[in-house]
C-alpha cells in the first residue's frame, strides 16, 4: 500500500482539502485498497478541529466527503510511516526538512505537480478567502499524483 501525507501550516485548509479530493479520486478509480491519504500541520492551534468552513463548503459543493477528517500536527513517525509527503508551500518544505531530523523522507512541494502554474505556492485561504483557487490547484495535482502513483507504484 502507497500512503501519501498533505502537509499545511495549521490543517483546516489546504492539507485536509487535499486529503478529502484525493480520497475522493482514488476511490472514483477504485483504488481504496491502495492508497492511504491522511494530511497534518505543522503548526498546533487546530488540533482535533474539523476542516474549515470555506474548505468545508468547497467540498460540499462538489460532493467531496471529508468525513473523519480531523486536524493534527506532524509527528516525526510521520516520516517513516508515509511513502510521499506533500508539502503546500515552501514554508512548509522547510519546517517539514527540520522536523524529519534526518529521516529519509520523500518530501515534494505541491506545486511541483504542476509546473504549468505561474503559482509556485498553494495560497493559504485562511488568510486569502480565495479557496475556489485552491480547490482549482489542488483537484488539478491530484489528479497528476494520482496518475503518478498508478504509474510508478502500484
């Protein structure tokens, strides 16, 4: 089983939408069996919290269950447990590179799924709003991760 990690500041916006749509297409694939998807933040004010209101609603709209999603920090077993750790902004690359102490983990920006993007960063829509972006972005490099992880690993 491949197990991916989405990874945000705070986990109530970008790493837990992540975590519902790409949960949403392995299962349109029939992959559940697997893929394990899980997301965390590095930071711990939300913990236990459920997503955001805004990420809540943008799933809503596109009949994205987030059932069970809950908020958590990065714990250092993280690094062995998870095959890919995906990173939404380089904030995040770099305090997930601190946090690994060392542990050989796999850790990609999102971003880099797509290289076509002017935006080098997923925006944090807790302070922008804007999480019909975000929603736009990330639907689009997890359909690329997704493709990758059939093609390469499973």
């Amino acid at each position: 089983m491949i197990s991916v990690l989405f990874v945000c500041l705070g986990n109530i916006c970008r790493s837990p939408m992540a975590e519902a749509v790409l949960r949403h297409k392995i299962a349109q694939r029939g992959l559940s069996g697997n893929i394990r998807v899980d997301s965390a933040g590095t930071g711990d004010w939300h913990i236990g919290k459920v997503p955001h209101e805004g990420t809540r609603k943008i799933l809503d709209s596109w009949h994205i269950s987030y059932e069970g999603v809950a908020a958590r920090q990065v714990q250092s077993r993280d690094f062995s447990d998870f095959d890919v750790v995906v990173a939404m902004d380089d904030s995040n690359v770099e305090n997930l590179r601190k946090l690994s102490g060392g542990e050989d983990a796999d850790i990609i920006k999102f971003m880099d799924l797509l290289p076509n993007e002017k935006q080098r960063q997923v925006p944090d829509p807790y302070f922008t709003g804007n999480f019909d972006e975000v929603y736009r972005l990330i639907d689009a490099g997890c359909d690329v991760l997704l493709d990758r992880i059939a093609k390469e690993k499973l």
